[in-house]
C-alpha cells in the first residue's frame, strides 16, 4: 500500500456535517513533523521563508484561523509525540522504528518498495467559509469513531484559497474561495 489514502465525503441532506462542503475529499499524508507546527501557528519565521510564494494565503484573513489541540495529547509539539512514540515502540518491541523507506527484492527478483513508518498523519479538508470548528470537531470523532482516527490537532486556515477569476481589488472578498 502506498501510505495515501483518499476518502471522498458527500454530504446527504440529513447529514450532521451540514457546515462542510456539499462534496469534499480529504487527503492524509505522512505528517512533516519538523515544519507543520510553523505552518499551521503562522510563525512569523514561517511567513518570512514563504515570501512571494504565499500566493494562497491571504494575510488580512489571518485572524480569522482557528485551531483546537486535542486535551488528551499533552504537549502539542508534533516532535515531542513523534519522539515519544519512536520510544515506545523500542521500548515494546526492542527495535527501532522503521522510519525510512527501503526496497525489498521479491523471490520473482522484483524489487519493491516498502514506506517507512508514519505515525503522525496529516490531511487539508477542503471547507466552505462558514465551516466552524466545532463542524470539524465532529468530523474527527466521526473519523475516530469509524476508523480509528484520533485527531490531535485540529487547524481551520481561513486565509488559505484561491480567488475565483484572478486577483481582486483588496476589498473584494466576496470572489476568494476558502480551501
């Protein structure tokens, strides 16, 4: 398996994510632990390295973001929870974990690839601007309940998006689309 996963979500009229997009998809990926924190927190460190490339991210609507980090997680440094479980795993099994990817020669003598260990996931959940946190709160223990999926932190990035005909006046917001 590849380590993508691609789940699509059509909302039915009587669904109880009535917030989210009428259809939307959400795409988990291993999680970059060394540069997540600074996307999601907005870092001013974060925002200088991007420069000009912050095409989507729209500064004004910056203070529109929320973000809710699960009570149950501890410290919400992803590298503290990475290293914790890289620890456990040796402490319970005697082994490292196997991080990296590696290939594998087959008995046909076809090589193949195999994905090192991910146990910190991400995803972009595409959203509609009235999209609250608590509507994605309950996606995630829908995910938890179904898949078991525990979210760690939740990130709502309303200054992410693309404007729908070019680039607008400044004041125009009506034509940015969220997501």
């Amino acid at each position: 398996m590849s380590g993508h996963q691609l789940t699509t979500l059509v909302r039915q009229p009587e669904s109880k994510f009535k917030n989210m997009a009428t259809k939307s998809s959400i795409h988990i990926k291993p999680c970059r632990v060394t540069s997540s924190g600074a996307h999601n927190r907005r870092t001013a460190e974060y925002m200088r390295n991007i420069g000009k490339s912050q095409i989507y991210i729209v500064p004004e609507l910056t203070a529109g973001n929320e973000q809710w980090i699960n009570p149950g997680f501890g410290n919400p440094d992803l590298q503290a929870h990475y290293d914790y479980i890289k620890r456990m795993v040796k402490e319970k099994t005697g082994r490292a974990m196997q991080e990296k990817e590696r290939e594998r020669k087959g008995k046909n003598g076809k090589i193949t690839k195999v994905a090192g260990c991910s146990p910190i996931r991400e995803g972009v959940l595409l959203i509609r601007p009235d999209t609250t946190l608590a509507d994605v709160r309950k996606f995630g223990e829908e995910c938890r309940r179904r898949w078991g999926i525990t979210p760690l932190q939740i990130f709502l990035h309303k200054d992410e998006g693309h404007w729908l005909s070019g680039q607008p006046e400044a004041e125009d917001r009506e034509s940015f689309k969220v997501g």
